[in-house]
C-alpha cells in the first residue's frame, strides 16, 4: 500500500475512517460493532480479532478494544483517544507515534511493543505486560505504571513527569536521559549516575542555580 492509498479515505489531520479500512476482507468498521456486541454478550458478537492488521493512522477514537487481539498490528501513528484497550493484546505491536492519551489500558498485553515517541499521557497501565517494550521519546506524564511488568523496556528520553512506578520491578530497564524527579518511583530506589532525583532537585545547589538562571 503506497502513501496515496494510505491517505485515500482519511478523515481530519490524515486520519483513516474505520469504514475505509479492510482487514481480513471486512470493514473495520463492522470489526468493532461485532467486537462491541461480543463484549456486551448480544447475538452476533465475534471478538476483534486485528492480528498483523494494517492499522496505520487509524481513527480509533473512543473506540472500545476491551479484550480485542493486536497481536502485531501495525498502529502507528494512530488515534486512540479515549480508547479502552483493556486486557488488549497488543504483543509486538506498532504503536509509534500512536495517540493514547486518556486510554484505558488496563492488564493490557504489550510485551514487544514499540511505542516510540508515542502520547500517553494519563493513561492507565495498571498491571501491564510492557516486557522489552520500547517507550523511548514517549511523552508517559501522569501515566500510572502500577504493577506493570517493564522489565527490559527502554524509555530513554521519554517525559515520565508525576508518573507513577510504586510497586513497578525496574529490573533491566532503561531509564537514561529520563528526569525522574516528579516521578514516584518504588519505595528504596536509587537513580543511576546521572540521573536526577527529587532530592537533587530540591537541593540548596539545585535552588541557587534556578535562581541564577531567571
């Protein structure tokens, strides 16, 4: 599929409408209303199930995935704003540059995933699976990571502002270049070299040189 037949069909800021999107020979459009009725146990629900689907700038909009399979399914740059991708399985998913913001991804499976530069922001990851996972340039503030597997994920780079890692495993995780001072981390942590802490930041030597800086 080239980029002009990407596009063809898209709706506001180059986003596809779901009715324009194929996947398995059917609409995405009437995936999700047989996902819907699946998840709301009605006649004639199949769950959604989108494994490798072509999902590039999708409007998902408020659309709700709760359980749906994305098993390496191609997400970038895709609008999932106010989404619920609860228990979704979205293992070795394309999530790059991707808009969560606001999504319910409670208990989601994402362990893979690559979500690059993605907005996920005040998004729940309540008990996630983000194992190997690729958060680098992600903008994750006030994103709740509690009891979420990340072990071996990378979030180099990313803003992880009043974020919350209480009760989170950082074994093998990447955390350079991230400002952890407004983040609250697990009980005991202590920041590798080089990387600022609550109390670095509030320190007399921190204060003076914001001072001197205005």
């Amino acid at each position: 599929m080239g980029l002009m037949d990407l596009f063809s069909g898209s709706g506001a800021k180059g986003l596809r409408k779901p009715k324009s999107i194929r996947h398995g020979g059917k609409r995405l459009s009437d995936i999700l209303e047989a996902h819907a009725n699946f998840h709301r146990g009605l006649a004639g629900g199949v769950r959604a199930d989108l494994t490798e689907a072509d999902l590039r700038f999708a409007d998902l909009h408020q659309a709700d995935l709760t359980g749906a399979i994305l098993e390496r399914a191609n997400l970038e740059g895709a609008n999932f704003k106010q989404a619920k991708l609860t228990r979704a399985n979205l293992s070795g998913a394309n999530l790059r540059g991707a808009d969560l913001r606001n999504t319910d991804m409670t208990e989601a499976v994402l362990p893979g995933a690559n979500l690059t530069e993605a907005q996920a922001s005040g998004i729940e990851l309540f008990r996630c699976d983000l194992s190997q996972a690729i958060l680098e340039r992600a903008n994750l503030r006030n994103t709740n990571f509690r009891g979420t597997n990340i072990k071996g994920a990378r979030f180099a780079g990313a803003d992880m502002g009043v974020a919350i890692l209480r009760e989170t495993d950082l074994e093998g995780v990447d955390l350079s270049g991230v400002d952890l001072s407004t983040t609250l981390m697990p009980r005991g942590y202590k920041p590798a070299a080089g990387q600022p802490s609550q109390a670095d930041k509030n320190s007399p030597h921190a204060t003076a040189a914001q001072g001197s800086s205005k």
